[in-house]
C-alpha cells in the first residue's frame, strides 16, 4: 500500500517544495522600470528617507509594501494587509507600493524581491525589512508592539 502525500517522492516532491520555496520568498524584480513618481504619493521625494519622513511626520508606524503585479506571494500579502489595516487603524499606516510604477523607489531602497515590508517606528526611525510573506497574527502582535498598544486577541 502506497501513501499519498501533497507532492510524492522523487523528482515531484522536490519540484513542489522549490514551488512552496519560490512563494514563500517572493518574487524576484526583472527588467528596467521606468516612469516618474507619481504625485499623489503622500511622500516628500526630497528627504534623504521619504519613508521615514512620513512616519515622523504621521507621529505613527508606517508599514510600506512593495509589490507587483502578477506576483501570486503579493496577492496573498495584499490580502493579509487588508484584513491586518482595521485592527491597527489609527497606529499604523499601510502604504503600498508598486515597484512598476515607483522605479525610483524601488531603486532608493534597494528592493529586489517582493513582497517587501519595510517598517518604521513612528519618530521616523527604520526598524525592520522583512521579504516574503508575514503571517496576520506576527504583522498585527508587530505593529503593536512597536506603537506601544496592547495585542489584539
């Protein structure tokens, strides 16, 4: 009698877990962007941080997504941010960023995978860069953590 497992032995199981490797990473940026900032981006494109510009002068954490689109481990970290923004309204924000339409950006701050979440505490100061996907309950106790609030149950 034979077991099934979610990939099978042998060549299989070693193509689905370079599957599960590549989108629990992320996605890796090719090709040249090109295009100027947008000016409805709530930044100020002259500081030596925009982001850190913005939570200082927010008084709160920034949580900054950068994404692409038609990156599968994006979609799923898009739709953790949606279900994660109401629980920190107030303490936080979230701020999206796709790496196509911000080459600056994506450049400045050297990303080369996404999904990366660049977080900074709330005077302005960068804290972490996380690449791949973070779960809801480690984004949420995170953000908590840092904006000085008791966890949310």
């Amino acid at each position: 009698m034979r077991s099934f497992f979610l990939f099978p032995s042998g060549r299989f199981a070693l193509y689905g877990s370079l599957l599960l490797l590549i989108l629990s990473l992320g996605c890796s940026i090719g090709g040249d962007s090109s295009g100027a900032l947008p000016s409805d981006l709530p930044i100020d494109r002259d500081s030596a941080d925009p982001l850190g510009s913005l939570a200082a002068a927010e008084g709160k954490m920034l949580v900054t997504e950068f994404a692409k689109d038609g990156c599968s481990a994006c979609a799923v970290m898009e739709r953790i941010l949606d279900r994660v923004e109401p629980l920190v309204d107030g303490k936080a924000r979230i701020l999206r960023i796709n790496v196509d339409g911000e080459p600056v950006l994506t450049r400045r701050y050297s990303i080369r995978l996404v999904p990366t979440i660049l977080f900074y505490e709330p005077n302005g100061e960068f804290f972490l860069r996380h690449e791949g996907i973070i779960g809801e309950d480690d984004l949420v106790r995170l953000v908590q953590n840092i904006s000085g609030q008791a966890a949310v149950d």
